[in-house]
C-alpha cells in the first residue's frame, strides 16, 4: 500500500469567487432595491421633465455661382477655386453674424416668436456638413414643437439670404471695378486693345456676366424646410431607465463591497478558519427552530442531534490521550447558542450511555430549566450559597423528552442529569469562584462520566474567566454574521490569559451557504441518519 497522499489544497482563486458569491448573495436585496431606485428616480426624472423637440432644416451650397475667374478679371493671377465643403463651411460659420441674426429675428419676429434672444439661438444651433455635399444641416431645439420648426427655419433662411446678398454684392464691386479701370486706362492714352488678361473683345461679355450675377448668384439655396417635429428628443423615459438601472446597480455593489470591507463579522466556516480558531464543530442554523419561542423548551427533531455527536467524536480525537470529563461551552457575546450547544453535547454524550450533568452557571440569565421543562429552583445558586442540599438541585431528564419521540431515543441508554442555575443572582462571580464551588465540581468530577458546564459569555463577565483554570476543556460558541473577528480572537485571549486552553471553536447557525461542506453532507446526512 503507498503512502497517503495529502489532498491537493483549494485553489485561492475558486476561494475568492466563492468569497465574492457571498458577499453579492448577502447583499442582494441592497443591489436589487439600489438598482429599483435607479430605475423609479430614472422614470420620475422622464415625467417631471419638459419635453424638447428638435426641427431641422437643410440649405446647400453651390459652386456654379462661384466663378473665381469672374472675380479677378483684369488682373494677372488666377483666382483660387473652392471646394463645395469650404463654401459650406465658410457660410455655416457666419450663423453667429450679426447680419445673420438681425435676418434670423426680422423673420422669428414675421412667424410669432418674440422676446427671444436671437444670438443665444443662434449659439443653441446644431450645424452638421454632410461632407462632399455641401448640405448643412440647422437643428433647432425648444419645448414647443411649432417654435423650433420656425427656429430652424428662420436660421436657414436667413443663411441663405445674407449670403445670396453678400455674393452678390462681391460680383457687382468686381463689375465696377473694370468698368474704372478700363475709362482710366482709355484717359492715360493707354492701348485698350488689351485690359489686364482680358481682351478688348471679352471685356464686354465679363462686364455683362458680372452684371448678371450680380442680379441672379445663388451660393446658397434652400433645400428643404424644417417639418414640425411629431416626437420629443428628450427625455427619453426606457434610455434613463436604463441608466438609472446601471447607476443603482453599480452604487449597489459599491456599498455592499463597502459594507463586507468593512464588516468584520465572521460570514462563513472560512472566514473563521482563516481567522486562526480551531474549528471543532458546526451548528446548523436550523437548529434555531429547535427552540419553541413561547415555552423555550429544547426539543430536537429527527437527525438533529447528530451535529453534537460530531462535536462529541471531534472533542474525543482532539483529547486522545485523555478525553475531557469537564467541558466548558461558553461564547464572546450572548445570544451565540451557546446553551442550546451545552443542552445538546450532553444529550450526545449521554445518548452513547455516558453519565453526563449538565451544569447551567450562567446564574444571571438562566434558560435551561425552561429549554429542558423542569422547575428551575432551587438550583446552583442556592447549593452554593448553603440553602439547599445536592439532592434538591439535581434533575433527571429523560433523554427522550429532548429528542422529541426522535428515533434517535433507539439509541436512548441514560437520561441527562440537570443541575439549573436558580434565581437570577447578581453575585455570580462570587459564587463560582468560591470553594465551595470547587468541591463542587471535585465531587461531580467523580461521580459523572462527563460534565458539561454552560457559562456566561467570557466578555460580558468575570464568571466564565473564573472558570476557565477549573476546567479540562474550553469551547467557544462563535454565531456565523454576528461574532466578529476581534471579538472572536478577544475572546480566545480571555482565556489564554486566565490560564485556560481553547480546544476549539463551535460555529453556531450555519446556513448551506455559509459552510457548502453541509450541501453534500449536512443536512441531507442528518435526515437520512434519522429515518435509518
């Protein structure tokens, strides 16, 4: 047979997913209700705002009326030829102009809309070439779909006005100009058969054209109007919608990945391991249900007491040279099931023919003669304050009435032995740090198999402290999402400090998530041990 082999470990990678799936499980309704606020505030953004509506008109330029040649006739350069694009642009880029806004605002003013302020429409327009056309594009926006129709329509109209006059204007100073230059040039005595490159015979046909262009050039023409707009641009209710969903989701991760940072409560089986206790058992959460929230009695259902066997078996192996007769079931804080813990260690231990006392020290909050329905006074209090006698505080409890009818109680060969606290007293660190206590225990050392003692919480305090040296085993009850990690690891030192040794910690209220190991062994195991 070869040597045993160490199973290969978890990879880190698949342990932080695992992490990041919990942390995302856990805060789901704060993502959800983040995300369905980004959506609602989204949605109340869309119907409280005004509704905009965007018109657009079209004007093209055109280079027929752009003879350059025209321009510079007379004179011995050639003129520079334009693209359709620059004369678009050259002309979009006048919008702002203050003869084009005087234009735009005599024509707002002829179609209804008055008391704007026409240059910060102008500024407010949305210009666009479509490149190799020469078409330009005006968008007016406004809250009345009618008014930006007739924006976008005066802005265009009076483009194409100012530079149709502008154009027209540079053609008839071109035609003034040669007619002077050519009766100066006849006054000098100058030969007229020739006027810079023109000829005496073209002279009259340049004159004639530039006349006419003067009259007729159109550089700009109007394409199309602008049509009333049916639909609002904006808002636009399923597009905020959905950046409302994407803001909230993204604020919802945000502050659960805050919230779990800055958590330290332990969340999971591997966060407690990782934070160095020595894990000896778990509890499953539904073992909460065990507890009847009216009476408090502890009742374990079929397959529930299985848990405590394990913890039982795991004490037994951890303690192989001696296995403890003296167990103390404490916790950091209250309400971490550490007594429903005790109750049920000393119904595993007795369930496998054990002698085992139960001894409930936490004098200041007594539960167990209510979790077990037996009369609680007098009880430990009283013994230890000389009022009554041994046999006055000792119970039996038939296993069976904590199993419930299980069929568990097959295996029933002893009951559990009960010593309760009794009154509530305020002098409990008195009581159990004094020696009349330890002979006390001395004497049940002798006489049970196993004691196991339920304490008060080590933080709350002194009493569990005391009890630590007294003792051959230490179990610390850590409640999965409210134990932190320092009120944990305080807790362990508590006891190191008071001469004690913690054998291990006991994860109470463990849900699947929390320890996937129950998945596939857990709860489904309990059951089927049960019914076998």
């Amino acid at each position: 047979m070869g040597p045993a082999t160490t199973p290969p470990p978890e990879p880190q990678l698949s342990r932080q997913t695992a992490s990041l799936e919990a942390v995302i499980l856990r805060g789901l309704p704060v993502i959800l209700g983040a995300t369905l606020i980004g959506v609602l505030a989204a949605l109340l953004f869309s119907l409280t705002t005004p509704q905009t509506f965007e018109a657009e008109a079209r004007v093209q330029a055109r280079l027929e009326a752009q003879d350059n040649s025209l321009l510079n006739a007379g004179n011995s350069g050639a003129g520079i030829a334009q693209t359709v694009d620059q004369v678009a642009y050259t002309a979009m880029n006048t919008i702002e102009r203050r003869d084009v806004v005087a234009e735009a605002t005599k024509r707002l003013t002829a179609s209804g809309v008055t008391g704007e302020n026409v240059l910060d429409l102008a500024k407010g327009l949305k210009t666009e070439i479509t490149p190799g056309t020469g078409i330009i594009f005006l968008r007016a926006k406004d809250r009345d779909a009618k008014k930006a129709a007739k924006i976008a329509d005066a802005f265009a109209l009076a483009l194409r006005t100012t530079q149709i006059n502008g154009q027209r204007q540079v053609y008839a100073k071109a035609a003034e100009r040669l007619k002077k230059e050519y009766r100066e040039r006849r006054k000098s005595g100058a030969d007229g058969s020739t006027i810079g490159s023109l000829t005496r015979e073209s002279y009259a046909a340049t004159i004639s054209r530039l006349d006419s262009l003067s009259q007729i050039a159109q550089p700009i023409q109007l394409l199309q109007r602008a049509n009333v707009p049916t639909s609002a641009i904006a808002p636009k209710p399923l597009r905020n919608s959905l950046i409302g969903a994407a803001v909230g989701l993204l604020f919802g991760l945000l502050v659960v990945t805050l919230r779990s940072t800055l958590d330290r409560r332990l969340r999971s089986v591997d966060q407690l391991r990782a934070a160095g206790a020595p894990l000896v058992g778990t509890i499953p959460d539904k073992l909460g249900d065990a507890v009847d929230k009216k009476t408090g009695r502890l009742s374990l259902g079929t397959g529930q007491l299985e848990p405590f066997r394990v913890l039982r078996r795991n004490l037994r192996f951890l303690t192989p040279d001696a296995e403890p007769k003296v167990v103390l079931v404490t916790s950091a804080q209250p309400s971490a099931g550490k007594s429903v813990t005790a109750a049920g260690l000393a119904a595993a231990y007795a369930s496998s023919g054990r002698t085992t006392l139960l001894v409930e020290c936490d004098l200041r909050r007594p539960v167990q003669a209510a979790r077990l329905q037996v009369k609680g006074t007098p009880g430990l209090g009283e013994y230890l304050r000389g009022t009554a006698e041994p046999a006055e505080v000792v119970r039996r409890v038939p296993l069976s009435a904590i199993l419930d009818g299980s069929e568990d109680t097959a295996e029933v060969g002893t009951d559990v032995v009960l010593v309760p606290a009794g009154e509530p007293t305020g002098a409990a660190a008195e009581l159990v740090d004094s020696r009349r206590f330890e002979d006390f225990l001395h004497e049940v050392r002798e006489v049970y198999d196993v004691v196991i003692i339920d304490s008060t919480p080590l933080l709350q305090v002194a009493d569990a402290g005391l009890l630590v040296p007294k003792v051959d085993t230490v179990l610390v009850c850590a409640w999965l999402g409210a134990t932190s990690h320092d009120t944990l690891k305080t807790a362990l030192e508590t006891v190191e400090r008071n001469g004690g040794t913690v054998t291990g910690v006991v994860a109470t209220a463990v849900s699947r998530r929390q320890d996937p190991a129950h998945e596939a062994y857990g709860y489904t195991y309990y059951g089927a041990y049960g019914a076998a």
